[in-house]
C-alpha cells in the first residue's frame, strides 16, 4: 500500500511540475512577445467577408471596438515554445508524447502562415489563408500522424462507451485525420471571444489528462496539463478586456493536438462530450453557411454563436463565463463517462 501510494505521489508530483514549469515558462516569454507585438504591431486585421463574399455587418460592428484598440494577435506562439521545450526537455516519449507535440508544432505551423499573411495584409477580406488551402493542411498533418499511430504504435481499434473496441485497421488513418481537422477547426472558430477559447481548451486538456492518469498513462497525462500550464498563463492576459490573441498559431495547435490526445487516450466518442461547446461553436458556423447557400438566409444574426449571443445583447464576459461553466461541467461529465464506459482499465 506504501509504495503505491508513493508511485501515484511521485506522478502527480511529475506532472504537476510540467505543468507550473510551463506557466512559468510562459510567464516568462510573455513580456518578450509583448515587446517585439508592439514595437512591429503585431495587429490582426479583421476578416470584412463571410464565406460567401457578403459584408459582415453585424460581426464588423462588435468587433470595431476592438480593432480600434489595437491588440496584438499570435501570442499562441508564447504556449507552443513553452510546451515545447518542457515535453522536450522532460516529457518525451516516443509511444505517449511525440505525436501530440508533432501535432501541436504542425497546427502551430500552419496557423503561423495565417497569421503572418494577415499581419501583412495578404489576404483580402479573408484576412488570413484560404479556408481550403488551411483544410487541406490541417489534413496532411492528420494523415501523417495518423499514419505513425497505425504503423508506428500499431493502433487499430478505437473504443465505443458500455460496448468496447472496434478494430478498423487501417482506416484508423482517415478517423484520426477526421479527429484532428475537426478538432483544429472547431477551436479556431470558437476563438473569438476575450478568455473564450483558453478557458475551453483548459478544461478539455484537464479532463483528458485526468482520463490519461486514470489509464496510467503518465507522461501523455503530464503534457496535457503542460498545455494547462501554457493556457493558464496565456489567460491571465487574456481575459477581458484582453492584452493580446492566440491568434490562429494557437487555436490550430492546440486544437490539432486536442484531437491527438484524443485519440492517444482511445477517448474519440468521448470528444464531443468533454469539447461539447467546440462541437456548438462549429455547428453553428457549418448551419450558418449551409443555409445561406440552400436557402438564402441566415439562422443568427451573426455566426458562431457566441457572436449571436453577442448580437441580441449579451455583454462579452457573460458570454464566456457561461461557456466555462457548460465547459467545466462537460469536462466532469466525460470524465465519468471514461470511468463508466470502460475506457479506463
């Protein structure tokens, strides 16, 4: 009894030192990224078109202030660096650690080409890369990855809640591209609000982690509470009125590295339930364009959601405070989904 407690003590003790070593990490970098974001401004320029080439009136207007405010975006690279040298440094593992960390320096890559050509005002009223050439890299990094965790791992199956595995084979390579984009992209479009999609993503990398922990997989455990760490860090600037953005290097690495994790803890079905609000934020951009194009009008004033709550006069904190509170609860609900549903062996 002893000596398992004091292997569960030095644990989380492991991972609890990741974690307050990335926040402080960050912490640390922070002023550096604040200095050269001012001194070049590092502004983000607003997107002025909908997917459909229309003016965003009602968006343009709640975002104005902000603008006019200048706040630097790209700051996401302040948690990528971080993460990256203490899973480096003290974290890596071929089996546990490397392809969330690929993941999180692929979608990180990508979202730096987006911010850069939007800085530079590359992108017309994209303001950023194209959606397509941004799926279709997103993608690549999906399928390589996926491609290591069929060959390399040798994963096959991915489990069902209360049923159990179902092996796929090699199709496992286009699901887990699938929970990668999907993922990506659902972060990126929920980042929108000041402390919105830091809060979210904090306590969907927890809930995993506690999932990882539970399955005795420590070290995938410790980088998702680095991830923590970064964000914390990351929010204490970021909450209203915000110092700076994440900017898109952020959203798509987090985000490309949440649905790995994912996948690593054999939780996929688990995902929309832990990251539910991901799943709202980007069903309601997806019902949004589906409509306007089917039949030519709009089902919010503006989307994604938070936007439209937004519009009809819900002030910008209370907005995000909800969505922490439905985040928390749905993180805590997966948790215990993992625990009843026989992810957890």
């Amino acid at each position: 009894m002893g000596v398992a407690l004091q292997t569960v003590t030095n644990e989380l003790t492991h991972v609890f030192l990741l974690s307050v070593g990335a926040f402080l990490l960050a912490m640390f970098l922070t002023p550096v990224y604040t200095f050269f974001a001012y001194r070049y401004r590092f502004w983000k320029k607003q997107r002025s078109e909908s997917t459909d080439g229309k003016k965003l009136k009602v968006f343009a207007k709640f975002q104005a202030a902000k603008l006019r405010r200048n706040i630097p975006t790209m700051a996401g690279v302040i948690g990528v660096i971080s993460i990256f040298i203490v899973t480096f440094l003290f974290n890596l593992d071929r089996a546990q650690t490397w392809l969330p960390l690929a993941a999180l320096v692929g979608g990180g890559a990508v979202g730096l080409i987006d911010d850069v050509i939007n800085l530079r005002g590359l992108g017309g009223g994209a303001a950023g890369l194209r959606s397509p050439v941004k799926f279709a890299l997103i993608t690549l990094i999906g399928v390589v990855l996926g491609w290591f965790f069929f060959a390399k791992l040798g994963v096959m199956s991915f489990h069902v809640p209360f049923m159990g595995d179902v092996n796929i084979g090699w199709l496992i390579i286009p699901l887990f591209a699938f929970a990668v984009v999907a993922t990506g992209n659902a972060v990126n479009i929920s980042d929108g609000m000041d402390g919105l999609a830091g809060g979210l993503l904090g306590t969907s990398f927890g809930a995993f982690g506690v999932i990882a922990l539970l399955q005795q997989q420590v070290l995938l455990a410790g980088f998702c509470f680095t991830v923590v760490g970064a964000l914390l860090s990351y929010l204490w600037f970021n909450i209203y009125p915000a110092r700076f953005f994440m900017g898109d290097v952020g959203s798509f690495a987090y985000g490309v590295s949440l649905g790995v994790v994912a996948m690593l803890t054999d939780s996929l079905l688990l995902l929309p339930v832990i990251g539910l609000l991901f799943v709202v934020e980007a069903g309601s951009s997806l019902t949004q364009i589906a409509s306007k194009k089917i039949f030519k009008r709009k089902i919010f004033l503006s989307a994604p959601i938070h936007h439209h709550l937004e519009a009809i006069g819900w002030p910008e904190t209370k907005v995000t405070m909800r969505f922490w509170v439905i985040g928390c609860v749905m993180a805590f609900v997966g948790v215990m989904l993992a625990l009843a549903g026989g992810h957890i062996a």
